[in-house]
C-alpha cells in the first residue's frame, strides 16, 4: 500500500523534481558524497535514487564508476536514465528495496539517499540490503533526523495528510534499527541544514558472526 502511494507521488512529481528540490538536492548529496568517500572501483547500489544526481555526483569524480540505481519510480527513473545515456557504466532498475534483483553479495557499497523516511519495512529493507551487500561491504544512509524540531513536526504533519510518508526516525532510533539488523556503524553523523531542517548519516558494515 505504501509503495504504491510512493510510486504514485514520485511519478507525479518526477518532472519537476530536479527543479524544484535543486538546492536541497544539491546541498544533501554534496554532504552525502563527502561521508561516503566510495573508492573508484567500488561497484554501487543506489536505493531510491530518484532521478540519479547521486550518480551525476559519482560519476563526475569517476568517470568509470559502476553504479546501480533502483527506484519506485518509474517515471523518476526515466529522467535519471535519460541523464545517463551514454553512459553503460551507470544503469537503473525498477525495484523496491525490498526485492532487490541482484544476487547476494553483489555490491561494495549500497547507499540511499532521503528515502528512508519511506520504508514501511526498514528491518526488512535493511535485511535485503545486507543480502545483496558483499561482507565487508558498506551500507551508507543519509536521512531526514527526528531529533531535529522541524523534522519531528514535518513527521508528525506527514504522517497524517501524506499516505506516502512512513516515519522518521531520531538517531538513537536509526542506529537502533542498523544493531537489530546486524549492521556495526563505523561512522555517525547528525547535522542542521539551512537553519532548521535536519539530517543524519552513518556508514554502516554488516557484522561478522
Ligand atoms: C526524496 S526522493 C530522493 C531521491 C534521491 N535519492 C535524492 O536524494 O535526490 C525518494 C526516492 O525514494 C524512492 N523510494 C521510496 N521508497 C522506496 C522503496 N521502498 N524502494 C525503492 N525506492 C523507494 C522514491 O520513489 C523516490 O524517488
């Protein structure tokens, strides 16, 4: 149910996305790619990469990046393929995060970006993550922090008028979710942007039983 209001949400608004969100974009992945630091020759899973500027990111650092984006959206996915076209190193898929169509142990790094705040299962999409992620792979999540006010009323407001918003979440709560899913978290950030709004990131490896 939720991924299909998700879906629905993004297809509308997929042609003004990157237009109307440019700033925030902008300013989010900068953030993002600067935690990640993710090696040239690492293969990349992109979870809920919307119209691939994290991959434009990627890409303009290595240029021989090999990236996978997968989407709800397919009307997202069409403008991040589209930006892409020549590029065979970059691919996107249509899948959600919890049916990834990759084998296990496939990728070095899997991120996502300002899209976990929509996962109505997040223990089961860690899990599916962690399925496809090598072992000494690293998972890196940047999301909306409910520690922050701004983000605790959006959340409280969203979850009333927008079918789609699932939950965000505070960072106790996040790096609770990343133990309960056997994930050991080597570095943890939290951070205001612009004056109100805030975010959070950690770079996660799963753990060695
Ligand atoms: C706010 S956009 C972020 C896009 C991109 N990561 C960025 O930061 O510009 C959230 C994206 O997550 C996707 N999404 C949400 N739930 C998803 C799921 N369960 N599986 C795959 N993608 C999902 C949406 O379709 C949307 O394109």
């Amino acid at each position: 149910m939720t991924e299909a209001k998700v879906r629905e949400q993004y297809d509308q608004v997929a042609s003004q996305y990157d237009w109307r969100w440019r700033s925030y974009t902008a300013q989010t992945l900068d953030f993002l790619q600067a935690c990640a630091k993710i090696s040239s020759s690492a293969n990349v899973l992109d979870v809920g990469c919307g119209t691939g500027e994290f991959e434009q990111r990627l890409v303009k650092e290595h240029p021989d990046q090999h990236v996978v984006g997968v989407d709800l959206s397919e009307n997202m996915l069409e403008i991040a393929q589209k930006k892409f076209s020549s590029h065979s190193n970059v691919q996107f898929q249509h899948a959600s995060v919890l049916a990834l169509p990759f084998p296990k142990q496939t990728f070095d790094v899997v991120v996502s970006a300002n899209a976990f705040h929509y996962f109505d299962q997040p223990l089961a999409a860690l899990a599916e993550v962690k399925r496809v992620l090598k072992p000494q792979g690293q998972l890196i999540i940047l999301d909306w922090c409910r520690d922050f006010l701004l983000c605790k009323v959006c959340d409280a407001v969203l979850k009333i008028f927008d079918s789609a918003h699932q939950q965000c979440y505070t960072q106790a709560e996040f790096h609770q979710l990343l133990a309960s899913a056997q994930f050991e978290i080597s570095q943890t950030t939290k951070d205001r942007f612009g004056l109100i709004w805030g975010l959070m990131a950690a770079v996660a490896t799963p753990k060695q039983l």
